[in-house]
C-alpha cells in the first residue's frame, strides 16, 4: 500500500516582499455582495461563466475569477451554504461546484502561518448550520475576504451565465449571543501550500499530514472533504495516538460520494475535544483507486471545522511577508510557478517517511 506523510515545518523564513498586501488584493476583480439583514444572510457571488458539456475544472472552461469581497456589516457566521444559477436564475446541481473557498488575508490558519479559510465546500458539503445561540465566526465591517471557485460540467447539457455564490449565515454584532466565540480551522494532506489535489496510485493508498497548533483549545465542530473513491478520513492525537474523529462518505446508488458527516465534539459537559499546541495533530485519509491506473488530481483530503481557544487567549497574528503565507496566498490568487517552488523542498516524503524541520 502507497502511503505518503507530510509534516509542518517549525517554522518559515520571513522576507520583504515587493508589494504590500492592500496592492495585491486591489488587482484583484470586486464580487457582488448583498446583505439580507433580515434574515441574517451575506452572499458573495462570483462573476459568470459558461459551463460547457463535459468540461473537468482545470480544463475546456473558464473558471470564476478569483475576487475581493468586502463585508458591508460585521456580526458573527454561525454557517453557509453554496448554490450555482444559471442566467435565468434557476438552482443548477450542486454536483457542478468542484469546491468553493473563502480566505481572510487579515487573519490566520490555526496550525499555520498562512491565511485564514473561513468557508469552504464542495458538490457533497450541503448545508453547514451550527446552533447559533452557541458558535459564532467574528467579522468586522469593512474587512476583506477573497472568492475562489472551481466548477465543473460532467453532464451532457451546456449552461450560460452561471453564477456560483456562497451565502453566509450572521447574527448581526452588538448581540449577547451567542455564547462562544470560534475561529474555522483546517488541515489538509497537501498542506503546507500549494495544490491540494494530488495523483491517486492504482490500489490502496494513504496520505497523512501533521501539525501542531499555534494555541490551546477545543475543537468543537469537524467534517471533512474527499474524492471519488475515498474510503475514510480521521484527525488523531500522533502524540498520544488517540483518535478524534473518523468519517466515512455516503455514497448514491453509482457510489459516487454525495455526503460526508459532520462531528459535533461539544456536549453538556464539555465544548468539545482538546488540543494543545505541544502535541502533533494527523490527517489521514485513505483510498482505494480499482481502475488499474493513476488518476491525475484524483485524491484529496481535507479536515476542517470549528475552534474555541482556551480563555481569552489572543489568535495569532498573521506576517504577511512570512514565506509560506506569501507562497499560499500567491496559490490561493492563481498566480503561477509557486507550487513547483514550493514542492522543491521536499515536503512530501514517501512510504512513511517524515521530513526534517527546516
């Protein structure tokens, strides 16, 4: 069985860059953004395209420029959900959203110095709703989040003007509820930066990542995203060996992947399972490819969910000239040649093998 591990590094090298955070995102496209304040709903729409029949999503169609969206309130996101129209403004599938990403530059990851996903889905994710008289995401008025969207079209029929969009689910700021403030977290088998799919070997396989976080705290709410022909994912303690949590898809009657599970960790007794930044956290998933071949990008594996740090412990701050920051945002605005760079350091190793710390 081909098994891959992967292991943050302790820490990255900070360096000026050319240009300052503000310049990068002013070159970038402005989505739409409405504010539904009665019903406590942001939506970000991404500008559209067409779908052509047929079309993966790195190829035979134009994606949704990567955009800049500015909060027009603040308050705190308790859940999303994704949809995709066409021109006429009908509901299209869910299935034509290979994945949807939202990115606070402002803000950063739990176990990274990189910048913070506050949403992300895919064609299975449906819709995320935590209680929210408990769980709230902060945001600001007047911050800036970007928009990334990746779709594809599988089906025979062809589409025009698609707007894809993520609607956002806020209770408006100034508030008493709810009670717990948490911040979205993630960890992926591709991760520092870089690509997140990667090419899936005939038979069985794992990837794994590790990494500690930069604060002490409960993790409350996990779910997870894999590709087709995923058979589990899990998030352990590696320190303790202590399983967190495992999930496997649900499948359609084609055994195509329509659902994954959602771990809510929190109780009457506790806010959920916690972690420390002295031990070392692993994602692993596992697959089992029955083509005979290599599928190019076929596998993924991806853990994410809610945090709630230990007290008022402050959440770090970003360094917007850290490297691994500067090589992730570059990815995350589709700019080219940083995942070549960034693979030259040797931090995939195969079969088990663990990279040293720079």
């Amino acid at each position: 069985m081909a098994s891959y591990v992967a292991s943050v590094p302790a820490r990255s090298a900070a360096r000026p860059t050319s240009r300052p955070l503000d310049a990068q995102l002013g070159d970038l496209p402005v989505a739409q953004v409405t504010n539904d304040a009665r019903k406590g709903e942001l939506v970000i729409e991404l500008a559209p395209v067409d779908l052509p029949a047929g079309a993966g999503h790195h190829h035979g169609l134009d994606q949704p420029p990567v955009s800049v969206a500015e909060f027009p309130t603040g308050g705190m996101i308790y859940g999303f959900r994704t949809e995709l129209v066409d021109e006429t403004g009908r509901q299209l599938a869910p299935q034509l959203i290979h994945h949807f990403n939202v990115l606070d530059p402002s803000h950063r990851e739990l176990f990274l110095p990189i910048a913070q996903r506050i949403a992300a889905g895919g064609k299975e994710t449906g819709v995320i709703r935590m209680p929210w008289l408990l769980f709230g995401s902060p945001f600001t008025r007047g911050s800036k989040v970007v928009a990334s969207a990746m779709l594809h079209n599988p089906t025979a029929e062809s589409y025009r003007g698609v707007r894809v969009r993520v609607v956002l689910y806020y209770i408006a700021e100034n508030r008493p509820w709810p009670l717990f403030r948490v911040f979205p977290w993630q960890l992926d088998v591709g991760f520092p930066v870089g690509d997140k799919s990667f090419d899936l070997p005939p038979g069985r396989s794992e990837r794994a990542y590790e990494g500690s976080p930069a604060v002490a705290g409960d993790i409350a709410v996990i779910g997870g995203h894999l590709h087709e022909y995923g058979l589990s994912i899990e998030l352990s303690d590696a320190t303790t060996g202590e399983l967190i949590w495992r999930a496997q898809p649900a499948r359609d009657a084609k055994g195509d992947v329509v659902a994954m599970p959602i771990g809510k960790l929190y109780g009457l007794t506790h806010i959920g399972t916690h972690i420390v930044p002295e031990h070392r956290y692993r994602v692993r998933v596992v697959y089992d490819n029955p083509t005979g071949k290599v599928l190019p990008e076929g596998g993924m594996g991806v853990v994410a969910g809610l945090f709630v740090p230990d007290g008022d412990a402050p959440w770090p701050a970003i360094n917007p000239n850290d490297s691994l920051y500067q090589q992730d945002l570059r990815h995350f605005l589709r700019l080219h040649g940083v995942w070549l760079e960034a693979k030259k350091g040797g931090m995939t190793m195969p079969h088990g093998g663990m990279p040293m710390h720079p």
